[in-house]
C-alpha cells in the first residue's frame, strides 16, 4: 500500500511531463505478486478503472505470437539478469480495438534479487511520425526512471564515451553541461567504497558480467547518497567487450526507512518482551496465524510452529471460547478495533489470562481479509491486582507495573530521545531539552557511581549492560526503574547508539528481582542442561538447528543442513536404529524418545537424549517433526561417578564400620544405610522404628540413650558424641559412637535428624589394650635401656620418663630443663647437638637422629641416641618436640664385633661365590650382602629391592623367578631353583637359589631369606656334556635314518630293476632263437619299450639319490599364490583341455620359508595327477588350502576324481612304479618323488580317498 500510494503522488508530479501522449504507468511487486496500473494505463487498455490486472495481464492481451515470445523472455531476462527493456507490440482491448503500444520496463534490486518491476506505456497507433515515437520514448523512460528514482548509463569502451540519463545527472548533482567520465563518475563514489567499486569495473571487463552491487556516493555538497547499481557486459562476435550499460537507483530513502524500520521493530521486541505481549496476523482466507516470537513464548510453544484457529481453540479456555468467537466476528463486522480478555491453558495445564486487541484490515473493495493484533500476558498483573485488591489499595498498580518509555542516546554527540512516557516517569516536563546529565542528575546519589560505570562499559564495549537503578525526581519521590538496551551504530552518520527502553519497577521491585533471579537461573540452567531445539519439514528436508544445538554437534552454522546431515552425525552403532524409529514415527504418527550417541567431526563422542512431537496434515502426512536434543554425556558420567562413589562409599562405610541414617521425629520414619542394617543385625529393607532401634540397645544403656535423644529434641543442639553398646545376636556386645545433626524449617522447627553411626568395638578394645601397652611399655623401655621424652619450646619445659632419668644416673623426677640436658653432653658433641636441634626447630624436617655421648656423674661415658619429631602451630613454627632416647653403648660395642666378623664373611663369601640376601615382603625391599651385589653385577651398597633384581634377571627366567616368589608367599614354603643372571656387559651367569620363608605369629609372610650360589663353571661344564651326549645321539639318528633309506633304496632298486631285467635277458634269448626277421623286428622293438621303462626308472631312482645326498636351498616367504600361477601357466593346454577349475584359498598363511624347485615340484605333481585321474563324469574341480600347525606350514590338495582304494593299495600309495589306474601315461612317478622331496626337507605327505569320490593330499612343509 505504501509502495501503491508513492506511485500516486510520482503520477501527480508527473502529469505536466504526458502532454506529448498519454502515459501509462505500471509496477509489479515480486514480494507480494501484486500488479498496479494508473488510470491512464487502464484507459490505454480500455478496462474499467475498478479493474485490477493479474500477474498475467501486467502488459496487456498481446495478439502476435512471436511479440509475445519476446515480450516473455525479455520480462524474464530482467528478472533473472536485472537487464532494462523497451519493446513495441500490438494488443486488443478489453473492447476488442487494435492499439500499438509502446512498454519501457526499469527492473529494481534488493540483496542481489529483482524486487520490483517499474515501467510505463504509451499508445503510439496514432503517430506516424517516427521522431513523435522517440518522443514518447524518450519522455516515456525519463518518466520511468524519475518513478523509479534511478538512471540508466552507457560506456564505449572502444571509444571511452560515457553517457548518462537525465535522471542519472540529477541523482548525481552534475551538471548537464559539464564533461563526464569513468574517472568523474569514480570521484563521486565515497572514499570507502571506491576500491571496491574500481574492483567491480575490473572484474566486469575481466569475467564479462558486470555483478550487481550497493555503495555510497558523495556529492559535492557532502551529501551522501545510496546506490544500488546492475549491469550488463556488451561484447562483439570475437568475444571482445565492447561496452557497459547499466542503471543506478538511489535507495537512500529506502535505507533509511530500513533502519528506522530495524530500531522500531527493536524497540517492539523490548515492548514485548517487558510487557509479555506478542502480536498475530490472521488471514481469513487461510485460516492461518502468523505469530512473533514472543508470543509462542507466551503460549510456551516452539518458536516457528505452524498456528491456525483450531489449533488455538485447543489452548483457549473452555468457558471462553464462545467469546473469543464472538469478539472475533464483532471486529470482521463493525471493521474496527475489539479488546477483550480470556484465558488460555498450557499443555502443562497452567492457566495463563491473555489480553487481545484486534484490528480489521480490508481490501479496495472493503472487504475484511485479514485480523491483525496483540496478545498480551496479564497473568502476574491480575494476580497483583487480586492481591491489592484484598489489601484495599485503591492505585491501578498493573498500570504502574508496565509503565515505561522509550529513548535513544548518541554518546558523542550527547543527543537524548525520550518518549512522552519517560518524561512522566521522571516528572519532567516535555518542553524541556534532555540530554544526558538531565537523566544522570535524576539518578539517586548512591547510585550514580555504578551506573556510570555500566554505562562507561556498554559504550567501550559495543554491548549494553543491562541495570537497574533509583531516581528522585522533583518532588522527592524515590522510583525504582529497570534500563533494557541495546548498543549499535546509526547507518546515517555511522555513530554509536544506546538504544532502548526504562520500566518503572517501583512497586514491584522486591517481585521483578526475584522473577529475574529466577529467569537468570532458568537460563543457566538450559545451558547447564545442554539442550538444543530442532525443526524438520519433511517435504522440504529443511532442518533448522538452534545455536546451542549446533554447539553440541559441533556442526557450522554457515554449512548446510538436512536430515542426511543429522543421521551423518549418529554413531554407526546406534544409525540403523534411530533410523528405524524416526521411520516407523512417521508412520505411526508418535515420535518416540530416544537415547542414541553421536560422533562429532573431531571424533569425540556424544550421548544425546532426544524427544519431539510430529505434526501431520488432514490426510495424516507428516508435514513437520520438532523438538529438543539434551547433550547427557556428563550426566552419564557422573551417573556412572555417582554409582561409582555410591560403592565406594558403602565400601569405606563397611570397611570402617559405619552407618548412616535420618529420622524425622514427627513422623518417626527413619531411614538407614545397608551398612547401618549389618552393624545392628537387622535386616536389610526392615522399616525401622525408635523402638525396634531402642530394642537393640544394651539394657544398662537405653536410659543413656533416650536422656541423649530427649536433650537433643528439647536444645535443637548435638554436640557431644554419644557411646553405648548393643546386642548383637545372643551373646555379642558391641560398641557404638553416635553423631547426629538436626535440621531446622525456616521457623525453628526441627525437621529432621541425620548422622552416622559407628562400630567402636574395636577402638574400646584397643584403648584398653593401649593402657595395658602404657604399663609394658615402661617396662619395655627399661629392657631396651630406651626413655622417652616431651619439649614445649613455648613454655621450655622438658619431660622425661622414669627410664630415661635412669639412663643419665638421675632421681626420677627431678628437675630437668635443657640447660641440665646440654651439661651432661660431652664436650666433644655439645656443638654438634645444640646445631642440629637449632636447624630442626627452624624447620629442616629432615633431621631425625641424633647420636652423641653423655657423661654420668660417676664420670663413665655412655652412647646415646636419640630419635626426634616436631610439631608445629597453624604459622608453620616448631612448638613441640617428641621423641625417644636410648642407650647403645652396648650396642655399639656389639655392632663393632660384628663388623668385624662380616668382613670375615665377606671374604668367605668372595671365596665360595655365595651371596645372602632377605626380602621384606611388604614393600619389596632387599637387604644383600657385598657379594650378592658382584655375583648380580651392582654396584656394592645401592638400594635394592625385586625390580631392580630382574632387570639383571635373563628375560626368560624372569616369569620364573616372579612365580617362585609368589609361591613361596603363598604357601610359606621355598623351594630351590637355578636361574640366570644378565650382566650390564652382556655377560649371562647362572645363580642356584635357596631360602626361606618367615611368618608373624597370624602365619603372614613377612621376609624371605636365603643365599645365592654363582653356578655357571658347573653349568658350563654340564652344558659341555650334555652337547657331547646331543651330538652323539644326532649321530646315531642320523646313522640310523642312513641306513633305513639305504634298506629301503635297495628294496626298491631290487624290486623295480629285477622285472626289466628279466624281462631284457628273457627278449635277448627270444631275439637269438627266432629265425624270422619280421620276428626279429617285432622283439628290438620291445626291447625299446622295456629299455625306456627301466631308464625311467633308473632317473627316478637317482634324482631320488640326489635328493637325499645333497644339502637343498631355502628361499625364504615364497608366496603361495606365484607358484600356483607359475604351475597353472606350465599346464595351461591341458587346464584348458579338461576345462579343469583350480580354486584356492591362502588367507591363513600366505607364504613358506622352503626349496622352490621342490616346492614347484610339488604343486606340479600333485595338481597334474588330480587332472591326470579325473573322473570322466564330471569337470575336473581341485581346491587347494593353506593353514598354519604349530610352527609348521600344512598344504591340502583336493580333487572330485577317480580317488583311490586304500584300503587295497594304500601301503604302496608312495611307492616307486605303483599305479593305480589304467591310463596311458601312467608311470608310478611323481608321488615318489614328491614323497622324497617333502621327506628331504624334514616334512611328512598323507593321503585321503574315496573311490569315485576324490582325493585329498595332506603335505606338511617344514
């Protein structure tokens, strides 16, 4: 309409410019598909002035054929390429005259897309002469242009001629009469955008199309202006470009209303997002609603989901239903504006009170085609009214609650805007100038500081910080106001703005607080919650993610996004599923929940929960499916920690004899741990009452325990802890320690107890066994000759045990301080002693012993040492040493004994290459004497412990040498082993071991102790023995083996050489009786015969020979698959022939370390005798496989032949002439020799067979 009522006001300035002809002007809006025609247009086309024209009639019933053709494609062409026309038609009138017409058309572009289509029209039927027609033409598209605010331009690049349009000239402010020129014309573009413009030109030239784009002018005068410009590249038949053409259209106006537009609907969306309203369209037609966002808000619905009338009823209260019907059509017939209130019901059954106010919107014909409005949440305000109302205040308060206006700040020019209402919340009057200060004066003084800050911080920032704070206005009223806003910059001037609006909050300050605190928390908890919202329109595959959906798949929002995409993203493991689901929800109509993973591009993998609803159509299609995705990934893990902890803290409650439990007195309900349950003897899951718990309780001790509870209940305190004991079973007591807490309600009342219980049984005992242990220890001390002794370093006192007065010859009891302590040490030490002690309380930690002579009255010396520990204040200063202090006189003079005889046992050990060592079980430590340190190769004196000990353990002993050690552990038993020893040099020695194992008095293994004998002269000799035993028996094998081929060679050449034999000497006395020469040829002939058979014979039987005499070459990994190749290549007639197929499969070992020839040979004998004895009835089929025995490589050879009687001929199968077939080349051969080539490389060859069946050779290769 906006657009329509412009095009008015151009026909009215423009009617002086139509007295040449008769101007029709026209506009086609491609956003909206709506077509205008002037009046003049109309009478042109001879149609009422009602009439309005569809898309289709925008130019009118053209009548030629190929008018048309070019009417639509050059139509089409400015759409599509943004290409100006100018077209000469003919048409027929709605009263049937024939009229020529004249059509300019000006296309206009927004955001690289035609929006508009301007132009106008003239009926030139009536002039013949052509300079009329230019005329027209000419005034016809200046008209144009000035409608369309632009100019159209021209460059010859050939001649570098630039021509402007009259209009082009005005938008440009230059002058007519003026020259014109690329480089003019580049000077009037702003400073800023003219690289960018140059670069367009260049490319144009370069790539021939000229790309549309949007830039800034500045005319001489400073004023700037906005261009969109387009063009087209005009090249010759070479390909050359020859000139420019385009048009400019000044959209300054049009920016400007876009930012005018943008704050508006800014300052709407802080409208309604403070007053909870939201605003509808609804077309009649369609029966559809268009919402705002905030209004889905309002309805807690997903933003973008498709509303209409019966969709709504569903959330209309029932009772008000009929009068939103009624409401509705009173507004549709009266055509005004209608408000009423109603209420609305949540799918969560909340009931919200709406507040409407709606509009009619007509046609040129006055009828209603569309409702418009705003919806508006008045629920809280009713509820504060309600409330008021009881209180008998008589002030509108929900009015107040909403009050609020609008402003505008522009920090470097100080230019303020106020709405009329922020005047009349500050109480200033309208006449007066506001700037800044006059809002900063208001501010209360308290205030001021942190609002300048905030506000100091939106302006660095570029983000408003949202605050609220007090004024006092004039009259010395206090207020309360909210400031919401936003921070952006003017397209005009380019300044920074603080824009936004200011809510009287006074009244109800204590309330929006709390209300912000809790959206504050809503917030963070979305985000802690890791949801993400998602749409899917299933006819378009359009799926729209929100920006936290896309954070948690990690998917960029600039790529594209389908449903393929989504599924991408679904872990392999859970894909076919959910697709399944999604499948059968779409047609069963339920979308159901779902807990799948996903794996992001990074690899990282996900854990999703996902629920949804699917909206479908009358005919039940799915049209759309929506919903969330929560990211549980965390809420997985810590679910797996919490039950994780969850055991352990039943382990730890068990391991350290612990309950916990809660009890609320008014109920007496209580509630236990399992552990609580075992300590008392209860079973598990028993409702627990005070009086099943005061049962248990030791008799002697339930006055204890109620006194206990009945303080706790009447102080609202525990803070001592409670010991009593129990009865367990029949005769078991035990003992127990209670701590409990009590929880209050905000009014003082105790709601309930909880604490934690303790077996103590042990502790009990252990106090008592430590008293006992107080009294052995004295006497201890006095065995030992050890006392101990106490120093407050505050206070400087000093305490000794009776036992260590005794050691320094003192009364027991008498007066002891440090002075009396340092005089009795010998001169010799005191130094070093008064040193030590010194850096000890000045805190080195590390000093603990202390060693030095003391000098007893009666003048005798005696050694003294002392052990020593600090403690220290909450500062970190010593304020106590403890410790103890024995006499080692004597055990000094014991150790010097036996020092000296461990140097004796040293050098015996050196002597015997024995070592002694002893394990410390518990923590793997060792002790070694100096020669276990040289039979192992350490070096004398290091730390040892197990580790250490195998790394200088040979490799293969060292599994050996862990398990005796654990052997011995377990059952306190040692038994005796050799292992050997790996030098740092590489030098391996052997160690005989020998220990035993010692227990505590529970039978616990504590140490191991034992020797270690250095044995490798003895095993080397052994070794020496044993290769002499080896090689003697090899010998003998070898020897044996020999003369086993050797009887066998010899059977064989006496049975298969004896026959032709025979049979040459019995031919020889044949040849020497006959007398008949025809005889006599007949018999040479046979002789031939049986000499080839016996050489046959003869080479079998020495490549047999050479095969067992002579050493053979390995090749190792002979791959499997070259040799089957190979042999198939050597038989490839005959494989052919028979039609023969080979299958094979060597997956499971692909290659052998073996002789080629040998292995060649195998394969050549075995496959050719498959072909050789196949079955006449079938094709020849022979499948070959190959598989790892042990560290052996086995062959099967399979075939579907004759097969073989075994059972006939099985013990001569290998046999050297054996055949067992009659066939022509049969010669009892190649099994032979394949037998002794598989038995010269140390491997073995069997056969299975069924007669008719087949035939399958097993070869072992080794």
């Amino acid at each position: 309409m906006e657009k329509e009522n412009t095009l008015l006001e151009k026909n009215k300035l423009f009617s002086a410019t139509k007295k040449v002809a008769r101007i029709g002007i026209f506009q086609l809006d491609l956003t909206s598909n709506s077509v205008y025609w002037n009046d003049d247009l109309k009478e042109i086309h001879q149609v009422p002035l009602s009439f309005s024209p569809s898309i289709e009639e925008l130019y009118g019933n053209c009548t030629n054929v190929f008018q048309k053709e070019l009417l639509f494609n050059l139509h089409k062409e400015a759409i599509n390429e943004g290409i100006p026309f100018e077209i000469s038609y003919e048409i027929l009138t709605k009263q049937g005259q024939k009229r020529n017409l004249r059509t300019t058309v000006q296309p206009i572009f927004k955001a690289g897309r035609c929006t508009n289509l301007h132009g106008t029209t003239v009926e030139v039927s009536q002039f013949e002469n052509s300079n009329i027609e230019t005329v027209q033409y000419t005034e016809q598209l200046n008209t144009a242009e000035i409608l369309a605010n632009s100019g159209s331009w021209k460059w010859n690049i050939i001649t570098d001629e630039l021509i402007w349009s009259d209009n082009f000239y005005t938008i440009f402010d230059h002058k007519r009469d003026t020259p014109i020129s690329y480089d003019v014309y580049l000077n009037y573009v702003h400073k800023e955008d003219r690289k960018k413009i140059s670069a367009k030109f260049e490319s144009a030239l370069k790539n021939k199309i000229f790309p549309e784009s949007i830039y800034r002018i500045q005319l001489a005068d400073g004023i700037i202006k906005t261009l969109n410009s387009s063009g087209k590249v005009i090249i010759n038949e070479k390909g050359d470009v020859v000139s420019l053409m385009g048009t400019c259209q000044d959209i300054t106006e049009q920016v400007a209303k876009e930012q005018e537009l943008s704050e508006k609907k800014q300052q709407l969306e802080l409208s309604e997002s403070i007053n909870k309203a939201g605003s509808w369209q609804f077309t009649i037609a369609s029966g559809e609603f268009k919402w705002s966002d905030n209004l889905y808000t309002n309805f807690n619905l997903g933003i973008g989901e498709k509303m209409n009338f019966e969709k709504l009823k569903k959330f209309i209260h029932p009772e008000d239903i009929g009068l939103i019907k009624e409401k509705l059509e009173e507004t549709i017939k009266e055509k005004k504006s209608h408000t009423f209130t109603h209420r609305i019901i949540l799918k969560n059954n909340t009931i919200k009170t709406v507040r409407v106010v709606s509009d009619a919107l007509t046609n040129d014909k006055g009828e209603v085609v569309e409702l418009i409005g705003t919806t508006q949440d008045i629920t809280k305000r009713l509820d504060v009214e309600k409330e008021l109302k009881e209180k008998n205040q008589l002030l509108d308060f929900a009015e107040n609650l909403t009050t609020m206006g609008y402003w505008k700040y522009k920090p470097e020019t100080d230019d303020v805007f106020w709405s009329d209402n922020l005047y009349t919340i500050f109480d200033i009057s309208k006449k007066k100038k506001i700037t800044f200060d006059t809002y900063f004066d208001k501010i209360h003084p308290a205030d001021k500081d942190i609002i300048k800050t905030k506000i100091d911080q939106s302006i660095s920032e570029h983000k408003f910080h949202d605050y609220t704070h007090r004024i006092i206005t004039d009259n010395n009223i206090i207020k309360t106001v909210q400031i919401l806003g936003k921070a952006t910059y003017n397209t005009q001037d380019g300044l920074q703005e603080l824009l936004g609006a200011c809510l009287d909050i006074t009244e109800t300050q204590t309330k929006e607080l709390e209300l912000a605190q809790k959206n504050h928390q809503l917030n963070s908890a979305e985000k802690m919650a890791k949801i993400g919202y998602w749409h899917w329109n299933t006819a378009s595959n359009e799926v729209y993610w929100s920006d936290n959906l896309h954070a948690i798949y990690g998917h960029d929002k600039n790529k594209p996004l389908n449903f393929e995409t989504y599924i991408s993203y679904i872990h392999e493991d859970d894909r076919a599923a959910i697709s399944t689901k999604l499948s059968n929800a779409i047609i069963a109509g339920d979308f159901p929940n779902s807990t799948y993973k996903i794996q992001l591009n990074d690899g990282s993998i996900k854990t999703i929960k996902s629920i949804g609803k699917i909206v479908r159509n009358q005919n039940g299609e799915v049209l759309e499916m929506s919903g969330t995705c929560q990211d549980i990934t965390s809420l997985i893990r810590t679910e797996k920690e919490l039950k994780e902890k969850n055991r352990l803290l039943s382990v730890s409650e068990e391991m350290a004899m612990m309950g916990s439990w809660k009890w609320n007195p008014g109920t007496g309900v209580s509630t236990w741990s399992d552990n609580l349950y075992h300590i008392y003897g209860i079973d598990f899951h028993t409702p627990i009452t005070i009086e099943l718990f005061l049962s248990r309780v030791h008799p002697n001790d339930v006055d204890k325990v109620n006194n206990h509870i009945a303080n706790i209940l009447n102080t609202h305190k525990s803070e001592e802890t409670l010991t009593f004991r129990i009865t367990k079973g029949t005769n078991s007591i035990r003992f127990l320690e209670l701590i409990a807490e009590v929880i209050e309600d905000e009014y003082g009342n105790i709601l309930e107890l909880i604490g934690s219980t303790q077996d103590v049984t042990d502790k009990v005992k252990a106090r008592k066994e430590i008293k006992e242990k107080n009294q052995l220890l004295s006497y201890a001390e006095e065995i030992s000759n050890m006392g101990s002794w106490h120093w407050d370093l505050d206070r400087d006192i000093l305490k000794w045990s009776d036992n260590l007065y005794k050691i320094y010859g003192l009364e027991v009891n008498a007066t002891i301080n440090m002075e009396k302590f340092y005089s009795q040490i010998h001169p010799d030490d005191i130094a070093q002693v008064k040193a030590l002690i010194t850096e000890s309380i000045n805190g080195n930690e590390k000093i603990k012993l202390l060693s030095f002579r003391i000098i007893l009255d009666d003048g005798s010396i005696r050694s003294i040492e002392s052990r020593a520990e600090t403690k220290k204040n909450r500062l970190g200063k010593v304020v106590e040493m403890v410790g103890t202090a024995q006499d080692i006189t004597e055990k000094l003079k014991i150790e010097k004994d036996i020092l000296e005889k461990n140097h004796m046992l040293n050098f015996a050990e050196e002597l015997a290459m024995i070592g002694y060592w002893q394990l410390n079980v518990a923590n793997d430590s060792f002790i070694w004497s100096n020669n276990m340190y040289r039979i192992f190769g350490f070096e004398i004196g290091i730390t040892m412990n197990f580790d250490l000990l195998l790394s200088h353990t040979h490799p293969a002993d060292r599994e050996l040498v862990m398990y005796k050690k654990q052997n011995a552990i377990a059952t306190k038993k040692f038994e005796k082993f050799t292992q050997r020893i790996l030098h740092e040099d590489g030098e391996i020695r052997f160690s005989e071991i020998v220990g035993k194992v010692i227990t505590d008095k529970e039978g616990n293994a504590t140490k191991i102790i034992g020797s270690s004998r250095d044995i490798t002269e003895e095993i080397l000799a052994q070794q020496k023995i044993l290769e002499t035993n080896k090689n003697l028996e090899e010998s003998t094998v070898k020897l044996t083996a020999q003369n086993k081929q050797l009887a066998e060679f010899n059977q064989i050449t006496s049975h298969n050489l004896r026959a032709p034999v025979s049979n040459l000497n019995a031919l020889l006395k044949l040849y020497n009786k006959t007398q008949s020469e025809g005889k006599k040829i007949e018999i040479f002939e046979k002789f031939e015969v049986v000499i080839e058979r016996l050489t046959e014979t003869l080479n079998a039987l020495v490549e047999t020979i050479t095969i067992k005499k002579n050493g053979v070459e390995i090749i190792p990994k002979l791959d499997f698959e070259q040799v089957l190749l190979k042999t198939k290549q050597t038989l490839a007639a005959t494989l052919i022939e028979t039609k023969a197929k080979i299958t094979y499969d060597f997956s499971k070992a692909k290659n052998v370390d073996y002789n080629p020839i040998y292995l060649e040979s195998i394969f050549l004998n075995l496959i050719s005798n498959a072909i050789k004895y196949r079955s006449p009835d079938r094709v020849p089929q022979i499948f070959i496989t190959s598989k790892k025995d042990s560290n052996r490589t086995v062959l099967e050879f399979k075939d579907n032949g004759l097969g073989i009687d075994l059972k006939n001929h099985g013990n001569k199968l290998f046999g050297l002439n054996q055949v067992f077939h009659k066939h022509p080349e049969s010669k009892g051969i190649g099994l032979f020799i394949t037998k002794a080539q598989v038995l010269a490389m140390g491997g073995s060859i069997t056969a299975e067979s069924d007669v008719n069946i087949g035939s399958t050779f097993i070869v072992t290769l080794n």
